[in-house]
C-alpha cells in the first residue's frame, strides 16, 4: 500500500488550483480533506479574499437610501435593478454582476453597470446581491452630482417630459386650476376674519304671514338671511351671532317670550263624546223595542273601511244591524260608516235603527202587513 508523503501533502495544499476532493471519498475523508485545503491556504488568497470583503463593505448600508432621496428630489423617478448570477465552477463558487438604470422619463435613460460578463472571466462579479446593489447605488450617487445644473438647464427636463406626459402645461396655461376656479363659487365670507356661520329653522309657516304661499306646515328659514356673510375671529362669536338673529326674528314672530323662554303650550282638551256614560244609549232601547214589535234583537256587525282591526276603539269603522232569523227583511240595515269609535258607531247605527222600527209600526197599524223600503 502506497503512502503519502507529507512535504507531497502540504505542497498540495498550498496549490490555489487544487480541485477540491471527489464526491467519490467517504464524507469523513471529503470534510478533512476539505478543512484542510483551508487551513493551509496560501496567504496572498487570505489577502485577496479580505481585500474583497473590504471594497464590498466599504459603503454605508444607507447607499441605496440616499441613492432613492437623491433620485426623488431630482424628479427621476425609481430606479430599475438587473441582478444576474454568474454559475460557479469547479475552482470558484457563483458570483452575481448587475445593471442599474435610472432617469426612465428622460429621452435617454442613464444605465450604471459593474463587472460585465465577459470582462474578467475568472473573477467577475461580488459574492452577494447586497454588494452589487451597494456598489451600483455607489457609482450613481458618483454620476448625479452634476445632475441638478444639467436638469435647469436643458428643455428636455425632467418637469417638462413629466407634465406633457401627463398632459400638462404645454402650451403655458393651467387648465385644470381654470375649471376649478370657475366651477367653484366664491367663498361667501367678507372681512378679515375666518369664521362665518348659518343657522336653519323650521319655523311654522301659519306664522311667517300671507305672503309666504306654501301648503307646508313648516317653512326653513336661514339666518342671516343676506347674501354677504360676516366674519368673527372666532367660531364661538360667529355661533352667537347668528343665534341673536334667529331668537329676534322668533320674538318678532310671538313663537317665544322677550326675555327668551318659551310660551307654555296650549293643553288640548280630549274629544267629547256625544254619549254620556250616565245617561241611557239609544242602543239600550233597541231590543225592548223589537220584543214590542215581535222581533228578536237585532245583531250588530262592525268593519273597517281601511283595512284595520276592527275591534281598536280609536279607529273609523262602518256598522250595520242584523235579523238573521227573519226572512223577508232586508240585510244590512241602518249602515253607517267612517264613525269613529265602536261606541259611537254602535249609537249611530241604533238612532238609524229606530227610524226604522218606527215606519213599521206605522205600517203594521195601516194593515199593509207588507215591508217596503222607502
């Protein structure tokens, strides 16, 4: 069995193209050997890897945010990133390269770009995406220093591309404040103060007199009532004001007192009935009257012309008198309707009843013995 040789093994690793070892060997025999390329590593490798980290890191992380503040207080708008990865090989691990472009509504946009491919085969590109976007960011800030004088300068501006793409100011007049201005009334505020106020009533229109033609039982009215609006300093003085307004014209009117209170309201009295509760009903005489005449009392029957429950005592309803049980007799008798109140109703229909029961009396002490309606 072959040895290996120590000087042979400590000459390999100090060899920067040594392939690392075969995915062949057991991975305890693949990690040492490994750890081992790394600790023997030559020196001027140690000094390229942290030269690198060093120019990756040498820009403040905010690069990128200034670069965004720097582009936005230049009215260029965001900035495009192009990130690629370049594929490792057997010898270097994957790198990635980049492209920034910036000023996207200007006629030629302005493209940054670091270590194109192709360039440096071997060694383009950074390890990271933060370090080409940080490094990018670098080299732009570095372009737009002189970008401000260049902007006020040139017709090709940043404002002006932006306000003819937006439809803008082409032709020197401000359209879009012209419609507004002549759209919008003017403020109806007068004097140097801010504060101006309004207040609406609903006054009762029996009040406001014969010339107000309205069948409304309320008519708004606005205090004050002029067209030119004074002004307070403050909005509590402009609230009182108007307020004052208002209570005067509403003593004016009698609708409250001098000193601000307002009248005591008149107290309605409850609708009187035409039936006494002490006193005898027409209805209570009804059926002593048809035993007199022969007939059975008579049978009331009570419905709502508007659809309603017939049976509320404040409500309009049509009554009628029955004899169900003698035939010949015409059906209904003695209606009445729209009568409010079952009582009232019931009375009504008695009064109209009796009418009735008198003509046929009369008839029957005639001899007819017939019923006909008159």
């Amino acid at each position: 069995m072959e040895q290996n040789n120590p000087s042979q093994s400590s000459n390999q690793g100090n060899d920067p193209d040594q392939a690392p070892p075969p995915a062949s060997l057991p991975l305890y025999d693949r990690l040492g050997t490994f750890l081992t390329l790394q600790e023997n590593i030559s020196q001027t490798q140690k000094n390229v890897q942290s030269s690198t980290k060093t120019a990756t890191s040498q820009h403040s992380p905010a690069t990128i945010s200034l670069l965004n503040l720097r582009l936005q207080s230049l009215h260029l708008g965001a900035p495009i990133w192009d990130i690629t990865v370049e594929p490792g090989t057997e010898h270097s691990a994957q790198r990635f390269i980049g492209t920034l472009s910036i000023g996207q509504d200007l006629p030629e946009k302005i493209n940054v770009s670091i270590l194109e491919p192709g360039a440096n085969p071997m060694g383009a590109g950074l390890p990271s995406k933060k370090d080409v976007k940080t490094k990018l960011a670098q080299k732009a800030l570095d372009l737009l220093e002189g970008m401000p004088a260049l902007l006020k300068s040139s017709d090709t501006s940043t404002t002006a591309v932006t306000k003819i793409k937006h439809g803008g100011d082409e032709d020197g007049i401000n359209w879009i404040g012209r419609i507004l201005e002549s759209s919008t009334p003017p403020p109806r505020n007068s004097g140097p103060f801010p504060f101006g106020c309004t207040v609406d009533l609903a006054i009762p229109t029996s009040s406001l007199g014969p010339e107000i033609q309205s069948f409304a039982p309320y008519t708004t009215c606005k205090f004050p009532a002029s067209d030119v609006l004074p002004t307070f300093p403050t909005k509590k003085g402009a609230k009182y004001h108007c307020s004052r307004l208002a209570g005067l014209e509403l003593i004016k009117l009698g609708l409250i007192r001098k000193d601000g209170t307002l009248p005591p309201k008149s107290i309605i009295p409850p609708p009187q009935s035409h039936v006494a509760s002490n006193e005898p009903t027409v209805s209570k005489f009804i059926p002593q009257r048809c035993e007199q005449l022969g007939l059975p009392p008579p049978h009331y029957e009570f419905t709502c012309p508007s659809g309603g429950d017939s049976s509320s005592v404040n409500a309009f309803v049509d009554c009628s008198a029955h004899f169900p049980s003698i035939f010949g007799l015409p059906d209904p008798l003695a209606v009445v309707r729209n009568v409010y109140g079952k009582k009232r109703a019931k009375e009504e229909c008695a009064r109209a009843l009796v009418d009735m029961l008198d003509k046929v009396e009369r008839w029957r002490l005639k001899g007819s013995g017939l019923w006909e309606e008159s």
